[in-house]
C-alpha cells in the first residue's frame, strides 16, 4: 500500500533547458539542487510579509536528495514543496521533483533551512510571516 503524498506548500514549474544536460543526455544531478533552490526562492517570494531582513536571512544547513528517474530534455518538471517540520530557528521542507505533465517522480528528499543574524552567525527565531505561512498555508 503507498502512502498519499500530502498537499504541496508550493508547486514551482521548471522548463528544462539543454545546458542542464549531462554528458549522459540527461539532467545533471547537480542541476536538481538549483531547481529546488529556485522553488524555494519563488516560494519565499509569494509570502506575505518579511521573511528576510538584516538580521534574520535563512542558510542552509542540510540536504537530502533521493534520484528516482533520470529527466530527459525536453521536459517540463514541478518541483514540489511540502512542510515536514518547524523549529524556533529552522524548518525542514520535504520536496518533490515530478514529470508536469504525468507526475512521474524523479527525486524526492528534504532541506533543512536556519534563519540566522550573518553579523553574528548565530540562529535566530524564524520570522513570523514565514511561521504563519508553513503553519497555515493558504
């Protein structure tokens, strides 16, 4: 029996472009970590309210990626982006890279995010439009 994957966050779609190609005709693996990177960013950019500042940017502090499928050119991907889990300083996202057209997935996996102050280099508590957005996503 599998188990139903929850509602996305954020779904950001993603044109593959040639130049991700690998020597092996298919999407390089290291080319997965940018297009997690710009869903995260698109996601961020949608939120209401400050979720950056001076003293509070988001760094990350771990990345889990599981490769599934390989991803041919030409494709279309929806990176998809789920709440796993929300700390006083971090959240981790659990993500999804899947086929736009018939959801097949090619990598699935989780980043762990740290909001801290870069002057000091210590963790600072998540901003509070980021907290409202994972604890009530519209």
């Amino acid at each position: 029996m599998t188990e139903a994957t929850p509602t996305p966050l954020f779904t950001a779609p993603i044109e593959v472009r040639w130049r991700d190609l690998d020597a092996f005709n298919h999407v390089n693996n290291a080319m997965y970590l940018t297009y997690l990177e710009q869903a995260r960013l698109d996601w961020l950019r949608h939120i209401p309210g400050n979720w950056m500042n001076d003293h509070a940017k988001p760094v990350m502090a771990a990345s889990e990626l599981n490769y599934r499928a390989p991803i041919h050119w030409p494709a279309r991907v929806e990176i998809q982006l789920f709440r796993e889990r929300v700390g006083n300083s971090s959240m981790t996202l659990g993500h999804r890279i899947v086929d736009g057209e018939d959801q097949r997935l090619y990598c699935d996996g989780r980043v762990t995010l740290v909001w801290i102050d870069p002057a000091k280099g210590t963790s600072v508590a998540l901003p509070d439009a980021l907290r409202k957005a994972v604890e009530n996503p519209a």
